[in-house]
C-alpha cells in the first residue's frame, strides 16, 4: 500500500497493544521524518517520537489516547505554522498507515512539564500510533462525511483526475469530524476555504487551520499520484475579500508533470 492507496483507507484507531514496535520500522519512521515535505519551509520545527511502553504519564488533556508511541510536533510561532503542522503529520499518518500501524490525532493533549522542557519549539499537536487488535482500514463509503455537494462548487466541467482529487480531499480526516473546508474548483485550480469559528474561537480557529493543513496535504498527495503538479499559490480577488463565513487560504494550481 501507497501514501496514496492509505489516504481512501486510513481509520482513526483508539485502542492500541503497548507492545513495541520493531527497531528497523521506528528507524524507517525516523528516516522519513526527515523527507518530509513542508506547507511553508520557512517555518522551523522538530518532530520527535516519544516511546510510552512503559505507560508512563506523559500527557494530559482531553480524548487523551494511550498507545505505545506519540509522534509530537513543535514550531516556530510564524504565520501559517497550524497549517503547516498539519501539512506534515497528514503526511505520517499515510506513511504509518502504509506500514499497518494504527493512528490517531490527538488534538486535546498537552505534554506534561518534563517533556515540554525538551521541545524545540512550541507544542503543536501530537498523533498516536501503534499495533492494534481492532481493524486499521475502513471501506471510503464506511467514512461518515459531509456530502460533495456541501463541501464543493464545480464551477466548470473538470477531468476524472479533479473528480479523484476532491474525493480524497472529502475523505481528510479532521478534529471532531468537524470537517471545515469548502472549495470552489475550476478545470485545472481549486480554491481551499476554511469555516469561520463561531464559538469557542481560540480552540476551535487553531483546530481548524491544522485540518486545513491536513486537507491540503492530501489534495497535493493526490495530484501526485495523479503525475500532477500541485503549485500553491494565493489569490489576489480571494485574498482581499472580506468573506462571512469562510476564510480563504490558498489556492491549488494543478499542472501535468515535466520530465
């Protein structure tokens, strides 16, 4: 299975064996930390795994998960630094799940004092992942999500090829299921907004842009597979509207690979 093939199929799992995982897939994972690609390269971070084998309690917070390892990510303060934080861990999530080793985001946890003092930068958000008995996968048509119609405009005839990207783009998973994208989708761009907060704003605004971070990453994931270039740029007419109840973030350019 491919990042790819993962993205269709790829399940939350919250119940995990606290067996550890073999030495050579942790340095595989470790590996392909480092290949990563990011939303913004101008934004630093580290991403560090943290072994819980032993069930110590390095954690607090809400839908707290126990599972044998967290994968945990830390930034610099910049613009967009949510979104890229959620560019990056969609992109483990696929390749764990790839690997038939079960995931879950953890939005409301905290790491406790001791570990926090060892991050680089500031905590951002963290995932589980680990062997389970309960099942990884999930058919596309088992995964509860809004309708296309209420999460995409078409505003032109596009190819088979758009069609699968916004299929995988439905499918992103997303804090709460809250699922706070919308697009408005041309032949060859798609145009990426997120849904304002009405409640809750702080919590709810930083939820929010790590799953458009999420979204995005698997828009690109898609268009690769697809020998599609993903180029992400901004839209002068979108950028300077003031919108009601979305607000836009970028736009995806879609173009067939050069070789």
């Amino acid at each position: 299975m491919n990042l790819y093939e993962a993205m269709f199929v790829r399940k939350s799992v919250r119940n995990y064996d606290m067996e550890a995982l073999e030495e050579k897939l942790l340095e595989n994972i470790t590996s392909y930390i480092e290949q990563l690609k990011p939303y913004k390269s101008s934004i630093e971070y580290e991403m560090i795994i943290v072994d819980n084998t032993k069930e110590e309690e390095k954690f607090k917070g809400l839908f707290h998960v126990k599972a044998p390892y967290y994968l945990l990510i830390s930034s610099e303060l910049k613009q967009d630094y949510l979104t890229n934080a959620g560019f990056l861990m969609q992109q483990m999530i696929l390749y764990l799940t790839a690997r038939g080793v079960a995931t879950c985001y953890q939005g409301g946890i905290k790491p406790n004092s001791e570990l926090k003092a060892k991050l680089k930068y500031d905590y951002v958000i963290a995932i589980a992942f680990g062997r389970s008995e309960k099942t990884i996968y999930r058919a596309p048509e088992k995964a509860k999500r809004l309708s296309e119609d209420s999460l995409i405009v078409y505003k032109e005839d596009v190819s088979e090829n758009m069609k699968v990207i916004m299929q995988a783009a439905i499918l992103s998973p997303s804090s709460m299921n809250n699922q706070p994208w919308r697009f408005v989708v041309y032949r060859n761009r798609i145009h990426v907004f997120c849904k304002k907060a009405r409640f809750l704003k702080s919590v709810i605004s930083d939820m929010k842009l790590i799953d458009v971070g999420i979204v995005l990453s698997d828009i690109v994931q898609a268009a690769d597979e697809l020998w599609l270039d993903a180029i992400l740029t901004k839209s002068e007419v979108f950028s300077n509207k003031d919108l009601k109840n979305t607000e836009y973030i970028t736009t995806v350019m879609l173009k067939e690979k050069v070789f």
